[in-house]
C-alpha cells in the first residue's frame, strides 16, 4: 500500500501535469471505484477544471473550479497520464478525458481504491477525512490530547499506528520504521506509553516521513513508476525487510501483530 511519502510524489506529480486541465469526460469501467452515484460524479466532475492537488495523510484530494474529489489508492491503485493515443493497457477502470489531448487514467489490478466527491466545505468535516488523526508528520499538535487518546488503548502501538484514527499517514512499512527509531517495540500496548515514549513516536515519524518524502518515497512495490519515479528510501529502512538491524546487527525478528506482517529489532526496541 502506498504511504504518506507516496502518495504526496504522486500529488506533486500529477500537479505538474492536471493544473488547469479540464476533464470534458469520464469513462467508467468498475463503478465500486466511485463511492455514491456514478451518474452524480460523471455530473459534478465532468467539464470541471482543475485547479489545484492537495493531500491529506494517504487520501489525494482534487480540487475542481467548483466541488472536489477524494481518491485513496488503497493496495495497488495508480496512475497514467498519457496522451490520448496511448496502447491499450490492462486494469484501466477510470480514464479522465482532458481538454489537451491527454487522459488521466486510474489503474487498479486489486480494484480496492475509490473516489468520491465532496463539496470543498465538507472535505475536511465529513467522512472519511473527518475520522483521520492528525497527520502523522504534522508541524504541530496538541501531544496532550494525543497521550489522553492513547491512554485508552488496549491495542498495540502497532496497531494503533495502522489505524490511522490518532495518527495518519503510516502503513506498514514506516510504522515499522517509525517503532525503531524510537526504541519501542511494536509489542507495546498503547496504554503503557508515556507522554516522553509518545513524543519519540511523533518525532520519528515527522524525520522519517519527511526524509522519504525527499527521496520520492519506498519502492517495493512501485506506486509512482506509472508516473515516472522510482523512490530511494528503500536504500535506508531498517528494519522493514531487512534481516540484520542496521544499528546492533542483531537478527531482525519478523512477526504478525494484527494480521500484518511486523519487522523488529529486540535488542534496540523495548517492549514497555
Ligand atoms: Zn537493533
């Protein structure tokens, strides 16, 4: 699944290419993709400009001359921008005519991501959006609110963190990642963490996220090739995939906590 990092390269890419394009029409091959009314999105979108790309934690928002549209990539969604000519490709279910001889086309081999439109005032205040942590790479927060809501966990800081409700923006491999840096094994109930344990936790992941950001993102699996960029950040993780902790040498134990599979290091990441 694309992460935090990902999907802002893919953002910033497709800003480069979409802003100020049109979308005169949308055809639509696997209709679950749009939550609601495909007849009512085809309507709001079509004909619209686009005039800006934001973000929120893993959700890309489009912003249209009037209305907008969120779209999650879930497991394997991605893009193309290619010129209208292009060769027939597989797993395309939605393509975005635009208004200068190229498509936007939205592939999915798992056929998980979805789109949905949103009045610009209701972005942020409704679900899903509404549900979301603060982001988990944010300048500020309120970490007191932060520590009281983990304070009523029972789950494990593994879990808590892929739940996106307190923190959003990591997945699997930067929770990994995140846990290791701050010395806290993926063990640890949310409930056992300090407000000290809690501030390493949004630290980590501030530097992490940011850091991978700069080099284009993980790539394991490639979200943004489609687009053109091959991330690096893969060249520094420490633990997630790895079988030797790049700090102790120690044997990286691979787990599942919650269904997932979890990299950690018993020597460097203490379980409180
Ligand atoms: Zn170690």
């Amino acid at each position: 699944m694309p992460e935090l990092p990902e999907v802002e390269v893919v953002r910033q890419v497709l800003k480069q290419s979409l802003i100020g394009k049109t979308i005169l029409k949308i055809d639509c091959f696997y209709s679950n993709i749009i939550e609601g009314s495909l007849k009512e999105f085809k309507s709001k979108v079509e004909n619209k400009k686009i005039t800006d790309i934001k973000r929120y934690a893993k959700y890309l928002i489009f912003i249209l001359e009037e209305g907008a549209f969120l779209s999650h990539l879930r497991m394997e969604g991605k893009y193309f921008y290619l010129p209208k000519n292009h060769e027939p490709m597989k797993h395309i279910h939605v393509i975005f005519h635009l208004d200068n001889g190229y498509d936007l086309l939205y592939a999915d081999v798992r056929k998980f991501g979805r789109m949905e439109y949103k009045r610009v005032e209701e972005i942020y205040s409704t679900p899903p959006l509404s549900k979301l942590g603060i982001e988990a790479n944010a300048k500020s927060y309120d970490i007191k609110a932060i520590v009281q809501k983990m304070s009523h966990k029972n789950k494990t800081i593994k879990e808590i963190l892929l739940d996106q409700t307190i923190l959003s923006g990591l997945g699997n491999i930067y929770v990994d990642e995140v846990l290791h840096a701050s010395g806290i094994s993926p063990l640890t109930k949310g409930r056992n963490l300090k407000e000290k344990d809690i501030q390493k936790i949004l630290d980590a992941s501030k530097e992490i996220l940011d850091h991978a950001i700069e080099l284009k993102g993980t790539t394991i699996r490639s979200y943004t090739s489609s687009l053109g960029v091959i991330g690096g950040y893969q060249n520094f993780l420490q633990v997630h995939t790895q079988s030797i902790c790049k700090k102790c040498n120690s044997k990286i134990q691979k787990i599942k906590i919650g269904g997932r599979t979890t990299y950690y290091c018993s020597n460097c990441q203490r379980e409180l």
